[in-house]
C-alpha cells in the first residue's frame, strides 16, 4: 500500500495543486466508496437478489460452422481432456486440476495442498471454504449440478501448488508478493475460454463426427462447470474476480459458449439460464466497479472490460441500466480503438503478441456492433441512468447510415484500421506460421474457439501429445478478412471458427475495404531506404554482418514497411527477413516493447 501511495505522491507532484487537490479528492471519495461496497458484500450477499427479467438475447444463428478434417482430431482429443478436468495453463502440461492436490512446485517453490475435497450434492463441502453471507446461495447452486461432478479447484497455481482463498474479497487479496507463484495460472483458466470449445465438440458430435464423445456429455459438462465456478467463486470473492479483465473475458466465453450449444440444438433448464442471466449482471456491474481506467496510458485491459461489458449489455435483456451499459461501452470502445491504434495499423502496446489480442478485441467488438438490430440502436440515444463508475459518464453516441440505408454506430474507419492490422500481422508471420515475436507475450486471446494445436515432438504416446502454438496468429487475421471481406487475408489465414463466429454476430454486415494503402506520411516509408540509412550512421553506432545466400533467393520479395509500429519486412517463398526499428519518439501505451 505504501508504494501505491507513493506513486500517488509522485503523480501529484506533477501537476498544478488546484489539479493535484481535486484528484486527492476524488481518490478520497473512491476509497471510501471502496471501503462501504467491501462492508455490503461481506455483510450482505455479493450475488444479486432475483434475476434480471427477461431471458438472454441470442446473437448467433443458423451458424455455418463445420470443422475441417484435420482439425477434428485436436478438437475430440482435446475437450476429452476438459471432460476429465485437464488443462493445459500457460505450458503447464496436461494437468488434473482438482482440490487436495500437491505440485512439485516452481523453481525450487512448493507450497503445501489445500484439503481434498469430497463434494456431497448438497453442498456442505462449500461450508467453511465461502463467506458466511454468500454460502446458502452458493450451496443452492452448486446443489443444481448435474452428478457425478467432481469439482474444479478455481483457485489454484497448478504450478506452484498455492492456492487463494475463494472466501476473501477481491480487493483484499495480494499477489505477486510469493516466489515461485503465478496468479496468471488461475487467472488464465477462470477466463472459461475452453467453454466454447466444448460446444463445438457438441456440434460435431451431433452430426455424427467420429471420434467425439455422446453429445450430451459435453452440454452436461458446460453446465456443470459454468455452476461449479458459481458457485465457488462468488461475485466479488477470490482470486479470479481481483483483475476486471479476466471477469470481461470470462463473461464474453461463457454468453458465446451458450449461444453456440443453443445454435446447435443443445437446450437448458430454467433454473441453469436464470443463474447465468444474473450472473452476466454480476459480471457486468463488477466490471463497472473495478474499470482499469486511467486518464492516461490505457491499453488491452481497459479495452477487455469495455469488450466484456459490451457482450454484456447486448445479451441481457433490455433495461435502462443496460442500455447505459452499452451507450458507455460502445462510445468507449470506438475511442479506445482510435487512441490504441496507430494509422499503419499497429498497436500502441509495441508487441506482436499484444497486437494479436488487442486485434481481436478490436474484432469482436465490431462484430458485436455491427449486428445490433434496430431497436437495440434505440439504447445508443439516452437518456441514460447513472453510473457509479470513475470514467465519464455515458453520452449519446452518433449513429451513421450505411450504404444499405441502415443505421450504425461503426465509422468505416474501423474496418480500415481492423484490415491493416491484420495485415500487419499476415507481414509479421514467418513462412513456418509462427510471428516474429516483438515485445513480451503472455499468450492473451479473447476467444480460443478451435485454437493452433500442434503435435508435441518427441510426446510420450501415453500422454496427450497437442500443445496450442501461441505464436500462429493466423485466425485473428481470419476473423478480420471475414469482417472486411478481403478474399487475399482469408486465403493467407486459412479456416478459422473465430471467422465464422465473427460473421454471424455482424449478421453478415462485412464492410468491404480494399487492399490497404498506408496513410499518405507512411507512403515513403521503404524497407530499402530504411537499410540505407544504416550505412550512413556513424561506424561506433553500427555492425555489419553479411550472410551469403543463394542465387535467386532474394527475387520477388514482399516489402512491408509499418514505420509507427516498427515493424519491416522482406518475405518470399525461401526468404524472410524482419528488422524491428521504431520511430523515434513512437507512442507507446503501457509497453510491451521490452527495448532495451
């Protein structure tokens, strides 16, 4: 705390003390504001009293949607391993995550197992484990789970073997303050991102694929799994609500796991949908609460709980506090892509990883937008309810016609800057698929629907041999050629169920964009001038360094020059070659560059 006060310090020494006054002021107001929503959700229940009225709007159907061949095997193989409640967490391996296990540790770090558990359908095994004010609504959701079930240890470094307590409020846990342990672990599976890979295994088992498991089994587990992380983590306690990004990534899983069982066929009891209505409302208003909104240097977080919130107000059913929702996500997700986006399509974060994520953050809100219907345009207008959040508040947001006559909230703009940033990740890719990897990567997506499996070399037979290749970046580039119908960046990217999930939440509004043109300051920009300049730098500030090549290798090379982000490049079928060199004085948001 003592460092974060600092910081605070610094800040205000930077500015005028009118401005430095009226920040303490507000910082004041929202640590109380803080301190009283701690004392009601650990005097009261977190969990929302009723459910919202109405049922979930659905936003995909008729989805067109079949696996290719070759991808049905990872697919079978991999969700078996979901049904068993194995994960593979940011290269874990392929792991058990169940209560009262004991891990090897990390780097030399282990920490003792928590209790196994034996779950009695009732749920008294939650008693003791969640908040005296939360446990008879967890237990009543818990007591809805299908058996057997075995439930999953949401709150565990699969790693380290350290667990958070799923009965602490969020914004009294720490982390990062123990060797050897990860809060990304848990982080990365509550995000629920092999939820929808589930229900494409439930597609292709009801066409009668070979290799997959009983159909029902897979809508069985969803609901079982969407229950048990209800009902261990309720809103606002434990480690997985303590980062607002991964609740608005969580939530954007879940809405599209549903829609794609329902597109499928699959249907749901009541007492399942009320749960995951209300709980898409608690999701929703933690996100308003726990915004990470700076005046400045926003970046992927700020805009994953713009995308989460988003996703959100368009699936609930309609009111004015949802319509609230959407008018402020939608004006925020318009600016934050024109603040986080530069004009040759690169993203401020300075990283290829963060590009790819941030990229299809940039997609899915799109598509999501441009497939709102008529009426639900009308929320976009106002009047608004208020808000309790530290951003502006919401203001009407400008709707534009389109050519077909319609109404939209989408300037062409964003489907420009949506195609030249794939293009920039298509001129990234080496010839194996991979990205030349700029800057630091954590592997973040906001979909993982039929993700890059690759076979493990050397995997032991006995052991599942797929390992998600983080560096093939192929279907964000897919999901934006389906958007902007670029028939060149869809035969470079390939099939991509991201694509078609993207195209059926635009209902099929692409919006035609040519093979971009850089912006006219960017036009002169050229690999060959680039290469150029170093040899008139001064001899101490260079190193040449010549590689013979074949005659002819060299012919015919694509030239891509992306001076804003940094990236250049010369590729051909035998030859590819990436130099990283940012303008001087490039914007940069929270960096992910790592220049030395």
């Amino acid at each position: 705390m003592m460092t974060e006060w600092k910081t605070y310090l610094r800040a205000a020494s930077r500015v005028p003390p009118h401005v430095a006054a009226r920040k303490a002021v507000a910082l004041s107001l929202r640590i109380a504001k803080q301190k009283a929503s701690r004392r009601r959700a650990i005097r009261t229940q977190s969990y929302l009293e009723g459910t919202p009225v109405g049922e979930l709007r659905r936003r995909l159907y008729g989805l067109e949607l079949a696996v290719p061949a070759e991808q049905t095997v990872a697919l079978a193989d991999t969700t078996r391993l979901y049904l068993d409640h194995r994960f593979d967490i940011l290269g874990s391996g392929w792991q058990e995550i169940r209560h009262g296990l004991r891990r090897q540790g990390l780097a030399g770090h282990a920490y003792p197992p928590g209790p196994a558990v034996e779950a009695d359908p009732a749920g008294q095994w939650l008693r003791g484990r969640i908040n005296p004010a939360n446990l008879a609504e967890s237990q009543r959701i818990w007591r809805l789970i299908e058996p057997p079930y075995a439930p999953i240890d949401w709150q565990l470094d699969i790693k380290s073997g350290y667990r958070w307590s799923e009965g602490a409020y969020f914004r009294d846990i720490t982390y990062g303050d123990r060797l050897g342990v990860d809060v990304k672990v848990p982080w990365e599976l509550a995000r629920l991102q092999h939820l929808p890979q589930l229900a494409l295994a439930y597609r292709a088992a009801t066409a009668g694929t070979p290799g997959f498991e009983p159909a029902e089994r897979y809508a069985t587990e969803f609901r079982n799994q969407v229950l048990d992380f209800l009902a261990a983590n309720p809103p606002r306690f434990g480690v997985n609500w303590t980062c607002a990004m991964d609740v608005a990534l969580r939530i954007v899983n879940v809405l599209l796991a549903l829609d794609l069982f329902r597109d499928a066929g699959a249907t749901f009891d009541r007492p399942f949908l009320d749960v995951v209505t209300r709980s898409t409302a608690e999701h929703a208003r933690h996100i308003v609460e726990a915004l990470e909104w700076a005046e400045a240097g926003r970046g992927n977080h700020y805009l994953s709980d713009i995308l989460g919130l988003l996703f959100a107000a368009a699936y609930l059913p309609r009111s004015p506090e949802t319509d609230a929702w959407l008018a402020f996500a939608t004006r925020e997700f318009l600016a934050e892509a024109e603040l986080q986006f530069l004009d040759d399509g690169g993203n401020v974060e300075a990283s290829t990883a963060y590009h790819r994520l941030s990229g299809e953050l940039l997609a899915f809100g799109t598509a999501l937008l441009a497939g709102l219907k008529e009426d639900e345009l009308e929320a976009l207008a106002g009047p608004f309810a208020p808000l309790d959040m530290r951003a502006p508040q919401p203001t009407p947001v400008p709707l534009r016609q389109d050519e077909d006559g319609r109404r939209t909230p989408l300037p062409q703009n964003m489907f420009v800057m949506l195609a030249r940033a794939a293009e920039l990740t298509r001129d990234a890719t080496k010839p194996s698929g991979e990205i030349v990897q700029w800057g630091d990567n954590d592997s973040g997506r906001v979909a993982k629907l039929c993700p890059p499996w690759r076979r493990a070399e050397g995997a032991d037979r006995a052991e599942p041999p797929w390992v998600e290749d983080a560096l093939d970046h192929r279907a964000f580039v897919a999901v934006a050629a389906a958007l902007t119908t670029r028939d060149d960046l869809a035969a470079w990217a390939g099939w991509s169920a991201d694509a078609a999930v993207a195209s059926a939440l635009a209902r099929g509004r692409a919006k035609p964009v040519p093979v971009a043109c850089p912006p006219m300051e960017v036009r002169g920009a050229d690999p060959d001038t680039l290469i150029g300049e170093f040899g008139r730098w001064p001899e101490e500030c260079r190193r040449v360094i010549e590689i013979p090549l074949p005659a002819g290798v060299t012919q015919n090379l694509r030239r891509a020059a992306y001076p804003r982000f940094g990236h250049y490049a010369f590729a051909g079928p035998r030859f590819f070659l990436a130099i990283r060199c940012p303008a001087s004085g490039a914007e940069g948001g929270p960096g992910h560059a790592h220049a030395g």
